[in-house]
C-alpha cells in the first residue's frame, strides 16, 4: 500500500514538472500559408495537396480530414487547421510553407453624414457624383461582417436591373436568411463559422443566425451606409433624424461575408468576434466571386508585422487584382500608436463628427437651460417641473466609493428616486446605458447624466430607458451646483429635435485611434477620416438599439444611431464604389490617391479640424485625420494621382524584409526603402539632418498641356523642398517623377506636422507629411 501511494506521488510529481509537454499536446487553430496560387490545379487537387500536408503530421486519416478548417483554394494558396504547437511547427519548417500563423481574434469596431459630405444634397434629386457614377450601378461591395437583415427595405432590388453576369457568387441560405433573400441588391451571401466553432464550440443558434442573417445589427448597418436605397421618412428611436436613409452608392449591389459571431455568455453590448480563419476564407470567396472593393470593418488591438495579419494577407491578394480594400482604423483612441489595419495596401479609415445634433436640453428650476444630447423619447408631461436630485444623495449606502454617484445597477433608493429626475455621473468603463436602466429600475421620472474628463468631451445622443439627456463635465456641475444650493431644486428634460450646424464639424472622435503606426513608423495612417459619430442606419430586428438582451431592453427598431470607425469605413468603401463606377480603368491605389489628397484638414467654417479628446478643442494632427476628412466629389476629378501596384508592395515588403508572403517574387539586391513606396503622405521617424523620398505622379486632370507648381508647410526647423518644382504635363496618362528633400530638425519631442501640395490652379493634390527627430 505504501509503495502503490509512493508510486502515485511520483507519477503525479512527473506530471507537474511536465507543462511544456502538455502545451505542445494543446491543439488551436493555425493557418497554414503558401503565398499565392498557380492557377494550373483543380479545387480537388488543391485541397487533397493540403490534406496531404495534414497526413504528415496527423495520426491517421480522419484525424487529418475533421482538422481541417478550411481550404483556401481560389487566390490566397493555404489553408487553416486545428494542431498542436509541435505539429504547427513541423509545417512550419518545409521549404514551400511560407508562415504557419496562429489564430487572432478581430472585434468589429463598432443619413445626415452624406449630405455632410456632399454626396447627397438632402433634395429628390441626386448629387453631380452620384448621378455621374449612376449611384455605383453593377460595382459590387463585399461586406465582411455581421450578416445582414434581408429584410429592410435599405435592401429592397426594387427598379434594379439584373446581376452583373461577371458575378460568380453563391446564396447560402439557412435560419433567417432563405434563397428569396439574395435578390438584385443583395446578389450573394455566405457564412464562415468553422474558426469560431472550433474556438467556441458549436454556435448557440438563440444568440446568432448560423446564416448570413444579421442577429446583431452592425453588419446591417454597415452595409446600408455603403450600398442601401434611399429609404424615406425613417428615423430613429425617439423619432429624431426624420428623414431619408441612403447609402452613399444606392445602387451598388452587396455581397454579404458573415464572419463576425456573438460572444458566448456575453452581452452584444460588449461586441462579437471575428476569427482570421473565417476572415482569410471570406476574402477568398470574395476575391473569387468578382467584388470590387471590399470593406471590413473589424480589426484587433494589438499591432502584428503584416505577415502575421490574416487581414493584410487577404488584402494583398486583393489588391493584385484592382479589388480597393477599405478598412476601419480601430476605437482605441486617443491613446496613440493603437491602429488597425495598417497596411499601406488598405485604405485606412479614422471616425470624425457630422454637424447634426439630437439637442435636448435641460430647463432648471431657476429658468437656466442648458444643453444636453439625446434620443430617448420624452414621457414627462409638458411644462411640469419635476423634483431633482443628485444620485449620491438617494443611493444606497453599500456603493463602492469609486463608483459613486454613477447610478450603477442596484445602487438607488426606490423610496427617494421615485418620480424625481436623476443627476448621474457617467464613470469611466461603465456603459452610456447603465444609468438610465437603473433609474427605471428606482422609479425615477428621468435622467441627467454627466460626462466625467475620463470619457472624453463629445456629448452622445443614447436611446435611454427613461426620458434622459447627456450633459458635458462643467454643465454637470453647474447642475449640482444649484441641487446644492436650493431647497427644493426642479427640472424638466425637453423632447430631442434634431438640429444643425450647431457645432463645428467634422472633429475628431474621442474614441478613433491614433497612429503612429507600430508596424511600419515611415508610413502615415491613418489614411483619411470619415463621418463615424452617431450616424443612422439599417439595424436588424432581432436586436435592440442599445444591443442589451431582450430582458433588459426589448425594443424593436429598423434603424438605429451608432458610433465607431465602423461606420466611417462604410463610407469611404461607398465613395471608392462610385470612383470605380466612374473611372472603370483607375487602379485600386489611383482611387485611395484621388480620396487622400482632396480631403480636406479643415471644418465648415474652414478652422482646423479640432479633436474631441482634449477639453479645449485642440487642432486634430495628421495621426487622427490622415490626410483629411474626405470629399468624394472632390476625389472625382483629383489632377493628379500616386499610383502602385502588387509589384510595387512586394519591392516594399523586401525593404521590411518581409518578402514571405509571396515566395515567388525574388526580391532586387538593392531593396526599396520602405519611404519610397509611391504613396500620397510621408512620414519620417527620426530624421537626421536630411533624406530625400522619392515619388511619381499620372496626370488625370485631363487632355492638353497642363503646369503643376510645387507649394509646401514645414514645422519650425525644418525645410521640405522638390526637385524639380515645376511639372509639365501634355496629355492624359502621363508620369512624372520628383524627388522631395526633408532637412533639418524638429523642435522638441515628438512628431511634428507639415504638408506639400501641387497645384495647377484647378486642381490641389496634397500630402500630408509627419516628421520625429527622436
């Protein structure tokens, strides 16, 4: 007996002294990559090659077949598969396997913004653009996201004409989603869960649609805002924004890639997750189907070299193909150096503000209004004052200090709430809903709730579960200030109206992220900003406008107010929609070119564009905006464009010396420097005394002989000069090379700004510059 126990301890001993053995036996989601495909194989004969690759690791057959996730057979040459870290890095060391890639998991960063931007002109009538592109007529958007609610009439086909026969897609169908759905707008739709499955296990089919039906609402929303019809007299909760929802391209169709999954035993709230297995193989089908431009609006936190990013992979092979690949910047903003989706072959989108407001102010007791934002519908009876009362004084006496006064679940007095408006401080990491759930759980008759510093400045409009409106820091105090100072203090929240130009538009979000990249400092991203803050849409009826569950919040809603470069992406991917429609020949680069270097740095009152971050409306930089907020109409007839193609991003990738992702390509004994890629911005990180970039334009702008002057903007201490300063252009199609010298030294710590332009007197091509000498 005693030897049996001693044997045990042992063993178990052995065990524990054993972990990087287990590690080894712990089996995830890889992705297998080979670079791009030959052309000369049969779908069967690619994947029994992969299965083969399988075989020489695996066991036994079927242990190698059910590992198999996906085959990606129609560009991108690879495929995904669940292995143990061992058997991931035996592939990993043949010759033709060009990277074995971990699973990453990407978030999705979650109609007054197109007339805003001068696309539409809120008349019957549509906008020069739009008319000139036919509204993005037979060019095809691929959305990977969510899915899509089929059912909204942002999707109806109504008065379009049939499927592009270049169309090569198909219509998965399933709950929600069946074959009538795919229509002349809708034109395909697929899903891909494999990756999620094997991370979650099998789908909860009561929180998600396995379909390409949207349970969420995001997908639906970001598919309107690129490609949905004009849709009259919507609005959203609350009625406020009545008007017309549109897509910046009505008439562009829409295949749908779900990719993107709720988070089991989590509120949608806190968003879904998309798994780069599942993305890598919907760029593939989309890639194969015939889209051509293609919007994402997911990405992740963390920053990866791009042979790493299952995304910049996809995009890659994309892009060898003319597909335009616009994508979100991320919202872990202010903080700097937090982008997504940084590749200089992606259109990389930040979110800044539209000049509409949700005004619904607060009238105190003593005759003082003061404004506060808002979509929640008003109950409470016109021209009644209603008591007033600060939420640490009705609270109950177990609320955590730090959390005090932020009307957190479960925190106010039933007895003292009931009937009286509540003052609530918003805390940082609470959501912009909590208070008003808890003030209707208390009996409260509304809700006034401040911002604290740590949240940011931007006031958001929210469909509360109460009559409610937000107010900014100092007006929150001010409202305090007299609660404090009277007896019996009163208020009233007056009903949202929608206004506009109340405000200076666009700003820069709080919440979009901020470069300098951490993956390739000497390219400039964000490339361009868009309208991201409160922007109206398409919404699925199977969720709630503040994505909490049914038991919290079941209201039903067709279109729905959201917030996020999730919804400036959209935009830019519709504006590249109509540029494709209207210059069929320019390459995916000529149309990024054409939106960056007409946007413009400046709001409608031609002020610099101000950031929502500081508290004193401080100038946005270039690490926010890119090159500016975007102007589609402008970006139509841009002069002068800077072109690059595939071959031109692999010379690059051999100057990062990242050259893997396409083994074929032999890079040159002397590599490009990663600053002469031709691209429309610069961006020089330590700068020591001088370096000269070099650049190439095509004109454009039209026939004839044409003059381009060279014009520029340095930051104190430093000089930015072309050779040569004058271009002469005599017909269409036509390059020319420069050479822009930056010398000297940037005053203090940290990234300064400038920027270079060349101007025909018509036309103004501008490229932003940033430049760090530590």
């Amino acid at each position: 007996m005693e030897t049996s126990s001693l044997f045990c301890l042992l063993l178990l001993l052995l065990l524990l002294l054993l972990p990087p053995s287990s590690c080894l036996a712990q089996k995830q989601a890889y992705i297998v990559y080979f670079g791009e495909h030959s052309g000369d194989k049969s779908w069967e004969e690619i994947e029994e090659r992969h299965h083969s690759y399988l075989m020489s690791v695996k066991d036994t057959e079927n242990d190698a077949k059910s590992s198999l996730l996906y085959s990606y057979k129609h560009t991108i040459n690879g495929f995904a598969a669940v292995l143990t870290q061992q058997q991931a890095s035996k592939l990993s060391e043949l010759e033709e396997v060009v990277s074995v890639i971990e699973s990453k998991r990407y978030g999705m960063h979650t109609t007054r913004s197109w007339e805003f931007s001068g696309v539409e002109e809120d008349k019957p009538r549509l906008s020069d653009l739009v008319s000139k592109a036919k509204s993005g007529k037979d060019v095809v958007i691929g959305m990977l996201d969510s899915g899509v609610w089929p059912k909204s009439k942002s999707f109806s086909d109504k008065g379009m004409g049939p499927v592009p026969k270049s169309w090569k897609g198909i219509c998965q169908t399933g709950p929600g989603f069946q074959s009538p759905h795919c229509n002349r707008k809708i034109i395909g739709a697929r899903y891909y869960v494999k990756g999620y499955e094997h991370h979650f296990g099998r789908l909860n089919e009561t929180t998600d649609f396995r379909s390409p039906c949207d349970m969420d609402g995001h997908g639906s929303h970001t598919a309107s805002i690129a490609g949905g019809r004009r849709v009259y007299n919507v609005s959203a909760f609350g009625g406020v924004a009545r008007g017309t929802a549109s897509g910046g391209a009505p008439g562009v169709r829409l295949a749908i890639y779900k990719v993107c999954w709720a988070i089991p035993n989590q509120m949608k709230s806190l968003g879904n997750v998309c798994f780069d297995t599942d993305v890598l193989a919907a760029m593939d089908d989309a890639i194969s189907d015939g889209v051509d431009v293609l919007s994402l609006s997911i990405g992740k936190s963390d920053p990866y070299n791009y042979t790493d990013d299952g995304i910049a992979i996809g995009a890659l092979h994309a892009v060898k193909r003319d597909i335009v690949v616009s994508c979100s910047a991320g919202n872990s903003g202010p903080t700097p150096s937090t982008l997504s989706n940084v590749a200089p072959w992606i259109i990389t989108v930040g979110a800044s503000t539209v000049d509409r407001e949700f005004y619904s102010p607060v009238i105190l007791g003593n005759g003082l209004k003061i404004k506060g934002l808002s979509v929640a519908p008003s109950k409470l009876r016109r021209n009644k004052m209603y008591p007033l009362v600060y939420a640490v004084d009705i609270q109950k006496p177990h609320v955590p200090r730090n959390e005090s006064g932020s009307c957190i679940a479960g925190s106010l007095s039933h007895k003292k709430a009931k009937g009286k408006i509540v003052l609530c401080y918003r805390g940082q990491g609470i959501s912009r809903y909590a208070g008003s759930l808890e003030v209707k759980r208390s009996g409260g008759a509304g809700m006034i709730l401040g911002l604290v510093p740590a949240v940011g400045a931007r006031l958001h409009a929210d469909p509360h579960f109460v009559p409610a409106t937000a107010v900014s820091y100092d007006d929150a105090n001010r409202i305090l200030k007299y609660i404090k100072s009277h007896r019996n203090p009163t208020a009233t929240i007056v009903p949202p109206i929608t206004i506009y130009g109340s405000r200076p538009a666009p700003a820069m979000a709080y919440f979009t992220s901020r470069g300098p990249s951490l993956v390739d400092p000497h390219f400039l991203k964000p490339d361009i900003t868009a309208p991201g803050v409160d922007i109206l849409a398409a919404w699925s009826e199977k969720d709630s406008p503040t994505k909490l569950p049914k038991s919290f919040d079941p209201r039903i809603v067709k279109y729905n107010i959201y917030s996020g470069t999730s919804m400036s992406c959209p935009h830019v991917s519709a504006a590249a929609a109509l540029l494709r429609a209207i210059h069929p020949t320019w390459s995916q680069a000529a149309i990024r070119s054409a939106l960056m270097t007409t946007a413009t740095t400046t709001n409608k009152y031609g002020h610099p564009i101000t950031d929502d971050s500081t508290t004193d409306n401080s100038p946005a930089t270039p690490f926010s905006f890119g090159s500016g907020h975007f102007r589609p109409t402008k970006a139509a007839d841009p002069g002068l464009v800077y072109d690059a193609n595939y071959t031109d991003y692999l010379h690059y990738l051999c100057g990062l010396k990242m050259n893997s992702i396409d083994p074929s390509f032999k890079c040159p004994p002397r590599a490009l420097h990663p600053h002469d890629l031709n691209y429309p911005s610069i961006a020089i990180p330590k700068l020591k005394g001088g370096v000269r970039i070099k650049r190439t334009v095509t004109n454009v702008g039209g026939g004839g002989k044409t003059v381009y002057f060279f014009e520029s903007w340095a930051p104190p201490g430093v000089a930015v000069r072309a050779s040569p300063s004058v271009l002469y252009f005599d017909r269409v199609g036509q390059r020319k090379r420069f050479t822009v010298t930056v010398s000297g030294k940037v005053k203090g710590n940290g990234y300064s700004f400038g920027w270079f332009a060349w101007s025909d007197g018509i036309h103004y091509v501008r490229s932003p510059i940033a430049i760090s000498s530590t």
